[in-house]
C-alpha cells in the first residue's frame, strides 16, 4: 500500500514538474510607433529583473510563464502592458506621451476621460509648442484653437499677446482670461519669465460646465496649462537638450515713401520746408537720401538653449529643467534675456492612497524696450524716426548733444526728429528686470475606497525693477532745461513686487455600481493678490560723477529753487477672493453624462450684501456611437452630443491689471486733495462711487458635438455658443445740480454703475482633422478650425442708447450695435472743382462741411467676426513637413501711420508719401488726392478715410526637418535625434498697408513692427 502511495505520488509530481515547465515558453513580437518600429525599447516582466529590448527592426523574443505581466517602455512613450497567454506572438504599438496626454481633458478643477467629458475645450499638446522661436508661448498657439483670437500686436521681445475668447463680453471691463498653471490662479503679465518648452500640454476652456467652477474669474474662458512631470514606472532617467539659433527681419509696410528728391519737390510745391527754398536743379543735384529704418532698424538674433531630465520610478517621479532664451530685436537697443529653472516632483504611497506632487519654478529675465511707442512724443520713439524722418537728412550731420541742441534751436522745426532719436540711442537707457518664482504643492488621501481629500497651496512671487535714465547732457535733457537750471535729465528706478496666493481644500466620492458611477466634489478656495510698487524720480543729474543705475550724480536741491526734488510715490493694493463649490458628475455605462456645478464667490471689491456672487452650470452628453442603432455604421467611432448652461461672473469691471479699480474703490465717495483749487490754495476732489456695485455676470449656453470617423482618421468637433454679459458697469448721467466737475477717470456728471445694458455674443466654432494619408512610412494630416462670431449691445438707457467715446475720431457703442464701432463721416473722394475733401452727410449728399450729426456707425470694429487657422504636417521615413497659417477677417483699424503721411502738416517737417506729388492742382483736377491746401484737410480725422480693411491670412509658421532613424543610433548614446528649420511670420495675405495687420489696438500710431523669423534647431534624447 506504501510503495503504491509512493508510485502515485511520484506521477503527480511529475506531471506538475511538466505542467511548470509547459507554462514558460518563449513570447515574440514587435514594437512600434506611429512612425515604425521602434529599435531599444526595453520588455520586462513584471515584478523581476529579467527583461531584453528589441533589436535593429523592433523584435524581441523573452521567455515568460503564462499570466505573467509584460511591461514594453520606451523614451517618450506611454508605458504599456500586457498579460501572457496562450499566445506566444505578442505585438504592441506604443504611444507618444503627448497624444495620451489627449486623452484626457480639463472639466472644471478635474480631468476626465476624452469619452466622458461634457465640456466645450480645446487642446494644444507638446509637440506644437516646443521648439518654437517665440519667448511668449501664447504667440505660438495662435491659430490653433477655434473660438480663441490671439493676437500679437508688437515685436517687442516678451511681450505679451491679447487674447479674446469668444468675443468681448464686457465694455469696461477686462476681457484677459483666467491662466491656470498647474492648479494655481496665476499672473497673465508675466509669460516672458515662463519657458514655453516645460509646457506639456495648453487646454482652454470655453463653456459654462467647464467655467462655472471658476466663478468669479471664469466669464472670459480659462486657459489651464500643466507643466511636464515624469510617470509611475520602472526606473528610468531620460535626458533631453534642445538648442536653436534664429534671425529675425523687419517686416516692411507697403507704404509709397517720398525719396529725398521727391519730397523736396513736395516741399517746394507746398512752399514749407528745405525744398522751398531749392530751384529745381538744385534738388535734382541733391546727393543726400537716408534710409532711416536701416538706422534704427537691424536683423534681430535668437538663442535658446534647453536641457530637461525625467526621473521615471514605480512611487516617485520628477522632471527637471533649465533653459536659457536670448533674443536681441530687430529695434536697434531692444532685447530680452531669460533664464528658467523648474523642478517637479510627484510621489505616492505604496499603497497609492496618499498622494502629492511640489512643483517649483524660478525665471528670471531682462528686458530692454523701445519706450513711448504709439505716441506723440516724436523726440522719443524710435518709430517715428525710422518712418517719418526726412530723407534729406544726413545721421552725419549729428555731432553731439549740444551741436544738435543748436541745431533745432537755429531751426526752429522738429525737422531734425531723426537725429533726437540718433542722440536718444546713445544718451538714454533702461532695463526691466523680473524674477518670477512659483511654487505648487497638491497633497492628497484616500480615507477609504472612493473618498479623497485634497489640499492645494500655491504662491506666486513676482519681483520687478524699472530703470530708465535720460543722461545728463542729452539732447532731451536741454531741451527741457528750465531757465536757471543747470542739470538736467533724469533716472526713474520703479519697484514692483506681487505675491499671488491660493489655497483649496476639496472632498470628493467616487463610487461605480453596475453601469453607474458617479462623481461628487465639494470645495473652498481662497485668493489673495497683493502689489507694493515704489516709484523715485531723481531731476537732475551730475555728468561727471552720474552712472547710470547705480544712484550717484544725483543733484540735492537748493532753497532757491525746487529744480532737482525728487518725485516719489508708493502704493500698495490688495485683493481678496474667497469661493465655495460643489460638484456633481453623473456617468451611466459611458453612454450618457451628467455634470452640474454650483459656485458661491466673495470679492473684496464690493460690500455688503453684493459682496457675493452665485454661478452655477448643467450639462449632459450623450455617446451616441455606444447606441444599437449607431453601433452597426461600422465609419462612426465617435459621435457625441453634449450640451451645457449655466453663469460665470466677472469681479474685473475696470480694464487693466488685476488691481484696477481696487484704489479708489468703486463703490464709495473718495476724496483727494488738489493744489491751485481756490484761489492758488488746497482744496478737494471728489469721485463719486456706486454703493450697490456688484458683479458683471455671463449668461451662456453650449451645443457641441464631437465626432471620430473611419478609426479616428477623421475626426473634429462642432459647436454652437450664445453668451450674454448683463449688469455691465458703464457711465451713467447724474443730477447736474450734484455739482461733479469730472476728473482723469470720469467726464463731468457721470457716474459709474451697474447697468440694464447687455452684450451678447453668440457664434459657430468648427475643428477637424483629417489623416490623407496613414501607414508605416508616410502620414499626411490636414487640420483646420474657425469661427464666427456676432458681438451685440442692447439695454443701454443713458443718451438715446448710445456711448460716445470722446476721442477723434469717435468710437460708438448702441444698442444693436457691438462694441466700440467707429463713428465718422463717409469719405467719398474730391471736389475736383477745388481740391477739397468731399464727405458723405447724414442723407448721402455730398459736403464739404460735415457736422456731428452727419457721422454714422461703422458697422464693424477692430475684433475680427471671422478667425481661425488651418495647416498640414506630412511625415516620411524621418522626414516631416508642417505648416500652420492663421486669418481673421471682417475687421477695420484705423491706419493713422497712413494718414501721417498724408498730412500735409507734415511737409517741411517729415517724410510724406510720394502720392502727394500728384496731388490736386488747377491743372490736375483728376487727381484722388486733396489739394495740399485744402481748405477743410483736418475733416478727415473724424472721418472714414483712413478707416483700412485689416483682414488676412498669414502663413505663421512653417517648418521642415529629420528626425534620424533609431537605427543609425543604436550603437551611441542617443536614442532620439532631430534637425528641424523653421520660419513665423513669412507670407501675408492682406489689403493692410501698415506693418502687420494682426493688432487688438483700434488704430495703429508708429509701434513695434512684428518680425519674420528664421531658426534652426537641434534636439536630441539620451
């Protein structure tokens, strides 16, 4: 009986020992990307050491035990895994971490699953924003997201982009979004101290679902940017370094410029200036013909350098950065200088129910600007003197500063502007000088299965220094001496620190039970801005011992005069926010969605019982291609309806910074003392405030499908949106018998207050891409987005419905109008009779003598009804190919650098157009242009004459590059190298003349010309 145990104990094990052994077996396959395959790529089993990575044509082959857990990584790729089963091939394609980034989108505080999101939102990943020879990273998005109108309005290096999303919604108020930067609320101003190549991915967010939650600060759109971070895997480090050199040229009007000849004939037939003084042979023989923008104007350069490293491990990751931007500009003395440090770290328990994550980020720059652009001060923008300076002149004849100081005084004419702005460049200088650091912390627990909570502190320090210096001796500086004084110039050292901070603390359940699951948040927030700014003036400068920011050769001041006191000023402002919110988010076996959001916000820029505000948002979708009836159409992969309403507020009711209308507040009577008011003494203003101030709130609704056709080779969404701005602060008449005299911010007997009046913008927004072309070797994709939008006011009571701006020329808001339309006179031509200016009157006959009540409403302002963008990216073998232009149209400004240079004030002064020259005379009465003598010419500043379509296309960025195959690598230490030349700016399509038809201004007056720029870059992983 024992030898018979023994004999069937023996044969059990050894048909387990069989068993055992049959498990493991020997897995193939291949690892590929979009691109091909992918040669390295580490295959590791789960939980043990043993691993191999693929060879030269992406196979591996490792023997496994069935149920064992394959983990393929690569670079750059999404980690993925597979379970071994019966099957011995096992093949995978990997994804890039910025597509699996897509995946996943911004719903309010929270990210969801593409599938599953309600909101309207648009997305810019990595791969668009790297690499981009732009120090703001908001230029480079421009184009790319339907709804969203970016616009680039000057050259100045670091400056920063206007944005509106979805119209202006406001009239007085600000129309800049909300930035979010890793969780935290942050400062829009400062981008130039921000690296645009840490960003991984750029949502922003459009709708009420995806806006209610944002309350107070969310009415016009939010823009949500996270940084790059590493990933929970097997450990790994990945280093990156990415460099770029770039030039940069003027992009030049299509303006017809007078050469010297030609204006000095000007000159002669209008009787004023040099040529009048010239016989015919004499300007014939004229040898002199400057070009001033060559002057003032050079090839800019650019310089980046970037190096990142990403830590990967199975509970703690981190990425960590540094970069170094130099960008000198195309304006001669312009330039900025950046550099970044950023460091991420994410961890989690064992257990992964505590969680948190520190990002921290420090950047610094210099910065040196063209000042007084766009500005009558002629002896101090360099624009001026580029474009409007008299060719005649010679830089030769600029000596020195006392020599040109005679020079004008012996003239008598600004005619020698030119050579002020010569002297400028060398006796004036100033520097801005910013550090930014940021810090982001985010810690949570789960208490038990589903339930979270979670706290977020973050703070912003942001620390600026102004300085400019007007050189004791300069030019300016004796132009401006006083009689008796004996210094002169100037030095302004401006101090300015912001501290931005920003605490939430959120509970939230999440619970799944059957084909239910559902999502329940509840939160409050606190934001607190606070500014101290420092402004000293010193008037009066010793040459000798003066050096220039550093706080010597300042003159003390005497008791026999107050030339030399120095002008000092300190403010410190503050603003307070404070927010409770809830959150609902109701899913049924991802077929239909609910979410529904209620916000109460409190302000420190009202009182009482307005202080708070209440904003709440719905919304649903419905996965139409998880239907019976929509699941046999074998192209539809996705089709999902979803629709939102709900209320956004807007606590910003002043245009400006944050801080605007925080001092003096709007809602009290403020008194202030005033030199000279009776008889030569001191005495009192008053600015009336409006004690029932409260918020401007957005009403708006959203309709939106989402589409994915023929396996995502097609794909885009639709989306239809009405938004309605009511309780708008705007002015309003009071009694005159009150007795307001008006001051800076207000005209006499107005008031600002909360309003009946209204603005509603309602449009279409449309996205789509398209995969021409999609296999192992070569991928062709086009991609496009637009949109309409109709901006309308209505409700206002004050003046017949109307709000004048007291400007020349006029801007008009009216009910059933939109906002800020230009009001003038119709220009129809001239009077061939006498050379006048001939307008349109109010019953279309023609004057020359137009009266207010002649002008009419434009029709059309300077936010385009149309914008959007459209591109391709083609890829073969390693070679790619991508081009993104950009248009907006239906939009007007006014050209007044044109108009300058038809002003016949400026002859004998400045340059002119050359069309002068065929100006109307007694024996040329066909002519198009007015007589230079013209008896009514300063009609047209009120009038529609120089009112320019600003209309166009423009190809913003085309690039070219190879990226070399991961074979040709194996055998050295990189395992990614790329080589790409790009180009902004190169192509407008447009009937603007001026320097660039892309500007948020309502008219264009000698600013900072955009450039066109060419890089060439390198980037490699190892």
């Amino acid at each position: 009986m024992r030898l018979k145990f023994k004999w069937i104990f023996s044969l059990v094990l050894a048909l387990s020992m069989q068993f055992m052994f049959a498990q493991e077996k020997t897995i193939t396959g291949v690892v590929s990307d979009g691109n091909g395959t992918l040669p390295g790529a580490n295959v590791l089993i789960k939980g043990t050491k043993s691993g191999v990575q693929t060879d030269l044509n992406g196979k591996y082959s490792i023997k496994a035990n069935t149920g064992d857990v394959l983990v393929f990584s690569f670079v750059g790729m999404s980690q993925t895994t597979r379970v071994v089963g019966s099957n011995t091939t096992v093949s995978v394609k990997l994804q890039d971490e910025a597509k699996a980034l897509e995946t996943v989108v911004i719903q309010g505080y929270r990210t969801v699953s593409k599938k599953t999101a309600v909101t309207a939102a648009a997305t810019v990943n990595s791969k668009t924003i790297e690499n981009r020879p732009n120090a703001n990273v908001l230029n480079t998005i421009q184009g790319q997201l339907a709804g969203v109108n970016i616009t680039a309005s000057t050259g100045q290096p670091g400056a920063k982009s206007a944005i509106v999303i979805r119209g202006v919604g406001t009239v007085n108020g600000n129309t800049d979004p909300l930035y979010v930067i890793d969780g935290f609320p942050s400062n829009s101003d400062s981008f130039r101290s921000i690296n645009p190549n840490d960003i991984a991915s750029l949502d922003v967010l459009k709708d009420a679902a995806a806006l209610s939650e944002y309350g107070s600060r969310g009415s016009n759109g939010v823009i949500v940017i996270r940084t790059r971070k590493g990933s929970y895997s097997e450990p790994k480090t990945t280093f990156r370094y990415s460099s770029s050199f770039g030039v940069s040229e003027l992009q030049k009007p299509k303006y017809s410029y007078a050469n010297a000849k030609q204006l000095l004939k000007i000159e002669q037939n209008y009787g004023a200036g040099l040529g009048s003084t010239l016989t015919d042979a004499q300007i014939a023989a004229y040898g002199v013909n400057t070009n001033w923008v060559d002057y003032f104007f050079n090839q800019g350069t650019s310089t980046s350098h970037n190096i990142s490293i990403q830590n990967n491990n199975k509970s703690i990751n981190s990425y960590t950065s540094a970069s170094f931007y130099d960008q000198q500009g195309v304006l001669e003395s312009t330039n900025l200088k950046r550099f970044t440090v950023r460091n991420n770290l994410n961890g989690k328990s064992d257990n992964e129910k505590f969680k948190y994550s520190i990002n921290t980020a420090f950047g610094h720059s210099k910065n040196n600007e063209a000042t007084n652009l766009g500005t009558g001060a002629i002896n101090r923008n360099y624009v001026t003197g580029a474009y409007l300076g008299a060719p005649y002149v010679s830089p030769s004849q600029y000596q020195n500063s006392a020599q040109l100081f005679a020079l004008y005084n012996a003239d008598g004419t600004l005619l020698y502007t030119p050579l002020m702005l010569v002297d400028k460049l060398k006796k004036y200088e100033n520097l801005t000088e910013e550090t930014r650091i940021d810090v982001a912390t985010e810690l949570s627990y789960e208490f038990a299965k589903g339930f979270t909570g979670r706290v977020r502190t973050s703070g912003q320090l942001l620390s600026t220094r102004f300085h400019q210096a007007e050189f004791p001796g300069s030019f300016n500086a004796l132009l401006f001496l006083q009689p008796g004084q004996l210094f002169g110039g100037f030095e302004d050292i401006n101090q300015r620190r912001e501290f931005l901070f920003n605490n939430l603390f959120q509970l939230e359940y999440n619970k799944t039970f059957g084909k239910h699951t559902f999502n329940l948040s509840a939160a409050s927030e606190y934001n607190h801005s606070r500014l101290n700014v420092n402004n000293l003036r010193q008037r009066g400068l010793d040459p000798k011992t003066f050096v220039p920011n550093s706080g010597s050769g300042y003159i003390g001041d005497t008791s026999a005069n107050d030339f030399y006191v120095p002008q000092i000023s300190a403010q410190q402002l503050r603003n307070d926010l404070i927010g409770y919110f809830t959150s609902f988010d109701y899913d049924f076996n991802r077929k239909y969605g609910v979410v529904a959001s209620f916000r109460r916000d409190g302000s420190s820029r009202f009182v009482g019982a307005n202080q708070f505000g209440d904003f709440w948002s719905v919304g649903g979708r419905w996965n139409l291609e998880e239907e019976g009836f929509i699941k046999s159409v074998d192209f539809i992969n996705v089709l999902k309806l979803r629709g939102s309403i709900g209320t956004v507020g807007n606590q910003r009711i002043v245009d400006g910074n944050i801080y605007q209308g925080i001092n003096p507040p709007a809602f009290t009577d403020i008194y202030s003392s005033s030199n000279n008011a009776y008889n030569n003494g001191t005495g009192y203003n008053i600015a009336f405030g409006y004690p029932n101030l409260k918020w401007e709130t957005t009403e708006q609704y959203n309709i939106g499908l989402d589409f994915e056709l023929y396996k995502g080779r097609i794909r885009g969404s639709f989306d239809h949106y009405n938004k309605k701005t009511i309780d708008l602060f705007l002015q309003e008449p009071i009694v005159p018998g009150v007795g307001f005299p008006g001051n800076a911010a207000l005209p006499a007997n107005v008031i600002l207050k909360n309003s009946d009046a209204t603005v509603t913008n309602k449009g279409f927004e449309l996205s789509l891409g398209v995969d021409v072309i999609k296999n192992q070797d070569v991928t062709l994709t086009l991609r496009a987005n637009g949109s309409v939008n109709d901006n309308k006011v209505d409700g206002i009571k004050a003046n017949n419905g109307r709000i004048l701006k007291d400007t020349e020329p006029v801007y008009i808001t009216q009910n059933g109008g939109s906002i800020n339309e230009p009001f003038v006179y119709h220009y129809i031509g001239v009077n061939p009779v006498n050379g006048n200016l001939l307008f349109e009157d109010i019953n279309g006959n023609p004057t020359e003598a137009p009266k207010a009540s002649d002008r009419k409403a434009f029709g059309k302002n300077n936010v385009p009804k149309y914008q959007g963008g459209f591109g391709f990216d083609f890829d073969y073998k390693g070679f790619f190919l991508s081009s993104t232009f950009t248009f907006a149209q239906d939009v007007w400004r006014f050209d007044s650098d044109l108009e300058n240079l038809y002003s016949t004030d400026n002859i004998g002064t400045f340059n002119v157009t050359d069309d002068l020259a065929n100006a109307w005379t007694a024996t040329n009465t066909a002519s198009n242009i007015p007589s230079l003598k013209a008896a009514n010419a300063t009609a047209d500043n009120s009038s529609d004459r120089f009112l320019r379509d600003a209309s166009y296309v423009r190809l913003r960025n085309a690039q070219i590059g190879y990226r070399v195959p991961r074979a040709f690598l194996e055998r050295t230490f990189l395992t990614d190298l790329s080589f790409t030349l790009q180009g902004e700016n190169l192509l407008n399509i447009t009937k603007w003349k001026g320097f660039d038809p892309e500007s948020s201004r309502v008219n264009d007056l000698y600013q900072y010309p955009t450039a066109k720029q060419f890089t060439f870059g390198v980037d490699l992983k190892f």
